[in-house]
C-alpha cells in the first residue's frame, strides 16, 4: 500500500481513541516531544504559522492561543475533523493534504511546525523541499521525529535498553497504541538522512535537541514500567531549521 495511504486509513481509524489519549493521559507526546519542539518555537506572536501533518489540532490550538496566524494541514479526514472541532472559536484555516505536496503559494509561512510526521513518509525529500517552498526568506522549521537510536527493547540483568540492529538499511516497522490492536507504520531514518534532508534542501541547523524522560514522568505515564524502559535513551529528536537563500562560498 502506499505509505501515505496507509498513514490516512490508520489515522481514520484511530482518531477519536488519539485524540482522547492525547488530552486525558500523560504520554510519550506530551512528556517528551511536545516539550522540546515548543522550547525550540519560542514567541509566535503574530507569525503565520503551518502545522504540518496537524492531527487532531492540539499544538493548531496552542500555537493559535498564543496569538500566531495558523494554517493545520492534516492528510486523515477524521482526524482533520476532530482538528476542526477542537478548535472551534479559534481562526485556524484547515486544509486536507499531505506534507510533500503543499497546496500553498511560494514563500507563505514564518514558521512551519512538523511534529512527529516525517517518519511516516517513505522518502521526505520531498517533504523538505516543500518546506523550503512555502517559507518565507528566513522562515523557520521546527520538526520533530523519532531518535535514529532506538532499536528493539530489551531487558537484561533486570535493566532496560535499546538494541539497534540494521541501522543503515532503510526499514519500515509497525508500533501500536497503547492498549490497541492497530498498526502503525513507521520508516527509519538514519542521522545521515535527516542532516541531508536538511542541508541539501538549503536549511541550517540552528538548534537541536533530544527528549530525556523526566523524572515526573514516572508517576505520570500508563505505566510506571515506560520510565524505566526509556529513561536512559532519547526516544525522539528535535531540530530548528533556518530557510537560507543564498549558498555562501566559504572558501577563501
């Protein structure tokens, strides 16, 4: 199946079981990602901003509660209505579409805001590449996405960790919301793939930061038993990325 096929009819299944997941337990969403990719956002006041791959709308609301100009694009209809729903009363333009396919014009956005999306593209080259397109001189991209270091859970000598097997071969998994039988598909990046999307689309890297489990989390989590499996590893990464329109020649 295509991948971005495969992501929408997931996310139409799933949607109303995420979104409620997302505003009444304490995941690994918002103890571990959502912190560092708004630490990286800073003041967004005034800009206009594009939620890309937006899901159900919870960081479309709180961008636009704290006074920015935000468009969500979301490829899964049931999730884009949740997004609808959720932020009702608010001025948020809500577009169906996929992330490397932007239906928007040259130069649009100050920030664009991508969490936790890209890994469900087989290839977000292209992704990137629209990124670029649509910001403006200078404009900012955040994003967000699973750490290249995670590899198969396993518990030895009572301690948890990763063992990462493959890690330059391309591999497409599958993980599944807690408590629910439903697959969800996953492609890997390596750190090489993700500095190449960046640097070869003509982004700099202006910050970088990886999610630590804080120590709250273990009374906050489903189960206390995730803060012992991933307290020790970065689960996710996050980068700040700056739309540079001119190349320079650096040598002398």
């Amino acid at each position: 199946m295509n991948p971005k096929k495969e992501a929408e009819k997931v996310y139409d299944k799933l949607a109303k079981v995420y979104h409620k997941r997302r505003l009444e337990i304490k995941t690994f969403n918002e103890l571990l990602e959502k912190p560092i990719t708004f630490s990286l956002l800073g003041d967004v006041k005034g800009k206009k901003i594009l939620d890309a791959g937006c899901g159900s709308g919870i960081y479309t609301r709180i961008l636009a509660k704290k006074g920015a100009k935000v468009t969500g694009i979301e490829i899964s209809s049931n999730m884009l209505n949740l997004a609808k729903e959720y932020c009702k009363g608010l001025k948020i333009r809500f577009d169906k579409g996929s992330i490397d396919n932007l239906p928007y014009k040259n130069n649009s956005f100050d920030i664009i805001v991508a969490s936790l999306v890209i890994h469900y593209l087989k290839n977000p080259n292209k992704a990137f590449k629209e990124f670029y397109r649509v910001l403006k001189k200078g404009g900012i991209l955040v994003f967000s996405t699973d750490s290249p270091c995670r590899g198969e859970l396993i518990k030895h000598k009572k301690k948890w960790g990763f063992i990462v097997t493959d890690y330059f071969k391309k591999k497409k998994t599958y993980w599944k919301l807690h408590g629910f039988n439903v697959k969800i598909p996953n492609y890997s990046s390596t750190l090489e793939d993700l500095m190449n999307y960046i640097l070869h689309n003509k982004f700099s890297i202006e910050d970088f930061r990886e999610a630590k489990m804080p120590k709250k989390a273990k009374d906050l989590l489903p189960k206390k038993e995730f803060y012992y499996q991933f307290k020790d590893l970065p689960t996710f990464i996050a980068f700040k990325c700056k739309k540079i329109n001119k190349l320079f020649n650096t040598r002398p």
